[in-house]
C-alpha cells in the first residue's frame, strides 16, 4: 500500500505536534482505497464523495483539492494537474437534538461529526408479523422440478460508489418519515420459487424494531416486506431446496425476542451476508465507517457485488424499481 500525507497550516506551523492534514491510501496500481482527514481536535475522518451541494442550513461543508505539477528536465516540459479530495461534512444541532431529523432507511453508515447522535434510524414501514405465514407458500420439493434462487438486492447511497451515506434531498427511498437529508441505503434479500408456471416470491428486509442511533445502537430485531423497496445492483444464486430452506430459517429468527438489530454488527447488510453464509455463498464483508461506528454496508457490498467475483453469482446492475419487484403467489 502507498501512503501519501498532506498536512495543512497546523502541522507546519507546530511539526511536534500530532499529524494533521490528509492522507492518501493506494494500492500498489494506484487506485485509491481510502482518504481520511486528520483534525486539530484529533478525530480521523473518512472522506466520500460529493453527491450533491446541501442546501439544509444546519450542513456545513468544506471540501479539498489538490494542485500540484510536474516538471520534466528532459523535455524541458512543466503541467500542472488538479485533484478533487473530498468533502468534510459537518452537522450542527440547533439545539433541539432534531437538526438531521429521522433517517428512515435501516442501514448504517451515515451521521455527522457534531450531530451523530441526533438522526434516527427507523423501523420498517411494513413489518412482517407471521414470518411463518409470510413464507408458508414455498414448498420444499427435491429434484429438477422446481428452481429456487436467492437474490441479494442493494440499494447504495450513492450508486457505483462505496460511499457509506449521501444526501437524499427529499428523504430516502426506503423512509417511513420522509424529508430526511440522509440516504444511508439498505440491502435485503428476494426469495423465489419457481415450477411449471408457478412462481413465488418474497421480498424480505432485516430492520430494528425499535428506533436506534449511532450512540443508542442496538434494538429489538423486526423483519419487513420489501417488496417496494428500490434497489440499483443484485446478485442472484441458484441453490436447491435444502439449501433455499435453510436460509429461510434463518431469516426467520430476525423476528425472535432478544435477536438484536445493531447498527454496527447486526446491520440490515450483515443479515443479509450472513444469511448467504448458510449454505456456503461468499459474500464480501467489506468493513465501512461512521461517526461513532463502523460495519457492513450497502455502498460497500454494491461495489463488491459490482466486481461480478463471486462464485455461483447472477450480476444485474439495472436494479430494480419499486414496482419491479412485488411479491408474487398467494395461499392459505
């Protein structure tokens, strides 16, 4: 790995002290891994793209960019060259302890540096209540017969990127609340079962039951029926019955009392990783950070879903609407 350091007025001026400024991480081809922002108060922090300008009054940013050039004795040549860094983005509380309002996507993976306590991630907007009958249309039949396929839906943030969060203008997609400035993503899974011309199909997203926050972390698990929910990237395995069925059971125990939702281990994305996990399907656990937190996330599982190396994996990267998807197959 190379790393590069930028320090700024504060370590010139005072080289004693601890280092502050940007550092650049690459890969040895020199792509970039990561960028952080070391501060005079000594906090680290992760850099992610701009997406867009907020226009919220408690949102405060400062961006970065390098200039630099290059000078060639041989060819007696000089250009000079522009790097956009980033975007530090801070939150004000404006003393209500309400200035990001509510973050109703599940994920986490957003926040601020002043305010991270002050967004809350909500539950579900369709709670499953019966898994048991939300599932019970599946049938559990060996052989040829009957195709059954998993499919691993992520809704990132910021699409093609592994920013962790992003602003969502009119709220995110996925919010029970709306007019949230934060779009933190979500990830669940579809679940599908097809013989003859029948098929079923569910949609079906891990949630905490209760409101939690970066510095209130953990609640009560809840499952939801996501069969609205929009997704940009999916990858889809084919298993066999045994297998589909084993990971229904374990999606089944996210309705369990005192199986916890945490933002930081137990998130929306790790539900879904370790639910593959079951029956052998790899999936990358790329780790994101946060204020006060860090774990899977969607950004982060999109773009590795998005390197289309995983084994047994369909890659689909039109996404999916939220009437693209329904849930499909009725019973008693």
């Amino acid at each position: 790995m190379i790393i590069t350091d930028f320090p700024d007025s504060n370590y010139f001026n005072d080289p004693t002290r601890p280092f502050t400024g940007l550092r650049f991480m690459e890969d040895w081809y020199g792509h970039p891994v990561q960028k952080l922002l070391f501060t005079p108060e000594g906090k680290i922090k992760r850099f992610t793209p701009n997406k867009t300008q907020p226009t919220l009054a408690e949102i405060t940013q400062t961006c970065y960019s390098i200039v630099g050039y290059n000078y060639s004795p041989a060819l007696n040549e000089t250009y000079t060259w522009t790097e956009d860094v980033g975007c530090n983005t801070n939150f004000t509380d404006d003393g209500s302890g309400n200035a990001l309002g509510s973050l109703g996507s599940n994920s986490p993976g957003s926040g601020g540096a002043s305010g991270a306590s002050s967004f809350t991630v909500l539950p579900g907007n369709s709670v499953i209540k019966s898994i048991k009958t939300y599932f019970q249309c599946f049938t559990n039949v060996g052989g040829t017969d009957h195709t059954y396929t998993v499919t691993v839906c992520v809704d990132q943030p910021d699409p093609g990127t592994r920013t962790p969060w992003s602003f969502s203008g009119s709220g995110s997609s996925g919010s029970s609340s709306g007019n949230n400035p934060i779009d933190a993503g979500h990830t669940f899974l579809m679940l599908t079962e097809t013989y003859g011309n029948t098929t079923i199909s569910r949609n079906v997203g891990f949630y905490p039951l209760g409101n939690v926050n970066p510095l209130s972390a953990s609640s009560q698990g809840s499952l939801n029926d996501d069969e609205t929910y929009p997704y940009n990237i999916s990858g889809t395995f084919t298993v066999n019955n045994a297998q589909f069925f084993t990971i229904l059971n374990f999606i089944s125990q996210g309705n369990t009392p005192g199986y916890l939702y945490n933002l930081n281990t137990n998130n929306c994305t790790t539900f879904v990783i370790n639910a593959a996990a079951q029956v052998g399907i790899s999936l990358p656990r790329t780790i994101g950070t946060w204020p006060d937190g860090a774990g899977n996330d969607p950004g982060d599982l999109g773009e590795d879903i998005r390197m289309n190396n995983i084994s047994g994996m369909t890659l689909n990267l039109a996404g999916g609407s939220g009437n693209s998807h329904y849930n499909i197959g009725q019973c008693n």
